[in-house]
C-alpha cells in the first residue's frame, strides 16, 4: 500500500467540507479548512454563492450547494420590517428560525450537492481517497451513514464530524440543548435530566419526524434512529472532533467512543486597521503596562454578523461606560458600511467600526461583550479576555452557561438585559480579578493544544487503512 504519512504531501487525501451555510457556521470551519490548506491539503469546500468569495480567497476550491440547499443568511435570516409604538419602521432580524427551514427542507437538495461534489472528485482524481469534514449541522451528509447509494463508481469516504457550537449530544448529565437547567451531573441533576428529556422528545416529535421523512426521501433506507437534537447528526459519523477545551466544555460520564475535544483554531494574525483613525489610540494604549495610570481599559462589544440591532447591548455598554476617562468601548457593529443612526449620540469615549476582526482587536481588550454566539466567545477565550454575555437563541445559552461554568465571565441570560443590569456585570468583571485569571488560565490551554495537527492525526487515522 502506498504511503499516506504526512510525509508523503503528494498523496494525502482530498478534502470535502460540508457546512451549514451560515455566516456563524462557515465562518470557523472555512478558517479550519484554510488552515489544512496551508498544511498542503487539497480542499474542496461545499457551499452556496454567497460564500463563494470568501472560500476561494483562502486558497480553497468553491463547489456549488444545488437547488433548495443553496441557503445563505439572507434567506436563512431575513430581515423584517417592524413597527414601532410610534409607527416607524426598522430592520430586525429574528433571533429564531424554524428548524424546518434552516436545517431540515434542504436535506435531500444537500445530499444531492454532495453525491454531485463526490462524483466530480472521483471523476477527475479515480484514485485519490477522499475525506469527508462535515459540519455538525449539515444534515445533508447523513444519507452517506444511513444506507443511500451513491453514484456508480463513487466509493463512500469516511466522515469526520467537527463541531463548532457546543455539542448537542444526548447525555445523563446534560439537559436538552438550551434546555433552562444549570449543569449538574448529582443523582438529583440526572433525574431532572431525564426528565427534562421526556418533556424535549414529546416537543420536538415533528421535528423528529420531519428530519427522518427528509432522509428517506433523500434516499436512506432508514432514519437516525434519535431524537431531533439528541446527537445523531455527530455520532453517526467516523469521528467527533470537537472545537473546544477542558476547562470549558463540561465533563460528561457517557460520551461516544469516538468524540474528542481538539482546543481551539489559533487567532488570525489579523493587523492594524489604519483606515481607523483611531486604531492607532488602541495600539498605543495597549503597549503601556498594566500598572500604568494612563492605561485605559478597552472593553469591546458586539453582537455578531446576524443579530445585529444596536439596542440589545451596543447602546446600553457605551451609554453605561459614557464619561468614564479610564475606559475606551469600542463597538463592532457587524456587517461592512453599517452605521448608527444620525440620531445616536456616540459618546466621547467611544470608538465605532463597522466590521472589524475579533482577533485584531481582542488582543488589546480588557473585556468582551457579546450575545454569546460560539465562535466569538472562542475569539475570546484565545486572547484571554474575560466576558459579559448576554444573548438568546441558537447555540448562545449553552455558550453563556459555559462562560459561567468556567469563571471566564458572567452570563446575563438574555438578549435585552437593562443598562443597569449589564453595567452591575460590566463592573464586576472589570473589577475582579479572578475573571482575567480564569479567562488567562484558560487561553494557555489554549495555546498549547494543537487543534489543527489534532484535527490532521484525525485524517490520517480514518484514511490509514
């Protein structure tokens, strides 16, 4: 047999990414497959035009997501036009989608993308392995692990399940995902548990239905066999790899075999942002020692790329910060040429991007506000920066609990909190030191896991035999 080893770059396997295409989602897992990439890996990355730019600006080769699945956030996240008492009208974006729509109508057009993108690798490299790196939330690669055929010749590759949300992945010790119960894996914690799961299968029963009516009309010749958010979009595959640390991801009794924790992707080495006339206020700031006096502490905040309404925490931090001379707030406002409306008075210690890099400017912070979307807080986590989370939907309780559960920082557990609430957590963890702690301990962690080579033996190990 030929030699595959990391030594012999010429006959690695070819990458297929598979991901659920959405700003939140592509976003690590194009940094991951860059990352491959740049370790001389051949990847292919399976999304919709939206993502086009971005997937061949790092060097990958874009393949088109067909038909229905070729989602995006504009469809997946439509803004709407809401009305206000006064009667005028502005942009939201609702912080919940139906999982119908997001994740489930598009399986069978998703597993027609893939069958059609693994074709085309055979076609032109017949004796090249492939590896397959699915996004947990792809569902339109299950059909491959349940049983539907692929086209003539095609041979099935192996699957490797990353995931960059926390893991929703049925356990003893863990509620539902979201689920409003704290982690607590005592005999009394493990029976409100299995309650809590009772109530979730009676809930989500059409969306278990649904997900297993898309597979067999996708193909399979049955369905995953458990309940919709009980983990079966991981376990089926090969392997878990889970972005993540110790520390920071609860300790489970049960988990499968086959799931391992990887740490974190490295930060960008993103630079100066010299279109900013005040970037270099920043810079300078930061090289002056912690001691010093006319240090000011930089407290960043934003509020992603999707849920991006300035009212939830943008205003209340900089109005709760506003003539405080020892802090500077700078405020990412999530998506390029956004801007304030001419009616916000932006207060003197404040400092407005439009979109900037996490990494870029996190290496300066002192602390990190954000509604709690997985990636970010990893942003966080690298840098060392402690937290103040406050957000709902999604993945961003689970992030939020997490934050708590690890000292990093404190989770408010909503979306809209008060200024006085948010500034009483603002406060807090500017003031006491056991959150940089915390949040410094961690990110040496870190520092010393190599996600990247973990994610690489990973491959190696599924394409050895």
């Amino acid at each position: 047999m030929a030699d595959a080893s990391p030594n012999n770059l010429a006959l690695k396997p070819l990458i297929l990414v598979l991901c659920h295409p959405l700003t939140g989602h592509v976003s690590p897992v194009l940094r991951l497959a860059a990352l491959l990439h740049e370790q001389g890996w051949s990847v292919s990355f399976l999304s919709s035009a939206f993502f086009r730019p971005r997937i061949e600006a790092a060097g990958l080769r874009f393949l088109p997501l067909l038909g229905a699945a070729a989602l995006d956030d504009t469809s997946l996240f439509p803004k709407s036009p809401l009305r206000t008492a006064g009667g005028a009208e502005r942009p939201l974006v609702p912080s919940v989608i139906d999982s119908h729509h997001q994740t489930l109508d598009s399986v069978p057009a998703q597993w027609a993308s893939v069958k059609s993108a693994l074709a085309q690798l055979h076609r032109e490299a017949p004796g090249r392995r492939v590896v397959v790196i699915c996004e947990a939330f792809f569902y339109g690669s299950l059909p491959l692990k349940l049983g539907a055929p692929l086209p003539d010749g095609v041979p099935a590759p192996p699957t490797l399940c990353v995931s960059i949300t926390a893991p929703a992945i049925r356990s003893v010790d863990l509620p539902p995902f979201c689920w409003p119960l704290p982690f607590d894996p005592s005999a009394d914690g493990r029976r409100r548990n299995a309650a809590a799961w009772e109530e979730w299968e009676t809930r989500v029963l059409p969306l278990t239905r649904a997900l297993d009516a898309r597979l067999l009309e996708a193909g399979s010749v049955r369905g995953v066999g458990e309940v919709f958010m009980g983990g079966g979009n991981y376990t089926l595959h090969d392997a878990i790899l889970q972005i993540g640390l110790p520390g920071f991801e609860y300790p489970r009794s049960d988990p499968p075999g086959h799931f391992k924790l990887v740490g974190i992707l490295p930060p960008t080495t993103a630079g100066e942002r010299a279109d900013l006339g005040w970037w270099v206020e920043i810079v300078a700031n930061a090289s002056l020692n912690e001691r010093d006096p006319n240090r000011k502490k930089v407290v960043v905040v934003a509020q992603g790329t999707v849920e991006t309404e300035p009212t939830e925490l943008i205003l209340p931090t900089m109005r709760h910060l506003e003539g405080q001379a020892h802090v500077l707030t700078v405020a990412i406002l999530g998506s390029r040429g956004a801007r304030l409306s001419p009616t916000v008075k932006v207060p003197h210690n404040a400092r407005i991007a439009d979109y900037l890099n996490y990494d870029a400017i996190l290496r300066h912070a002192d602390l990190w506000v954000h509604n709690g979307g997985y990636g970010a807080t990893t942003h966080g986590i690298s840098h060392g920066v402690p937290m103040v989370i406050a957000g709902e939907g999604q993945d961003k309780p689970e992030s939020g609990k997490r934050v708590a559960y690890s000292g990093l920082g404190i989770n408010l557990g909503c979306a809209r909190p008060s200024i006085e609430r948010l500034g009483e957590a603002i406060n807090r963890v500017l003031e006491e030191s056991c959150f940089v702690r915390a949040a410094r301990q961690l990110s040496s962690v870190a520092a010393r896991t190599n996600c990247v080579g973990l994610v690489q033996e990973e491959i190696f190990r599924l394409t050895a035999a």
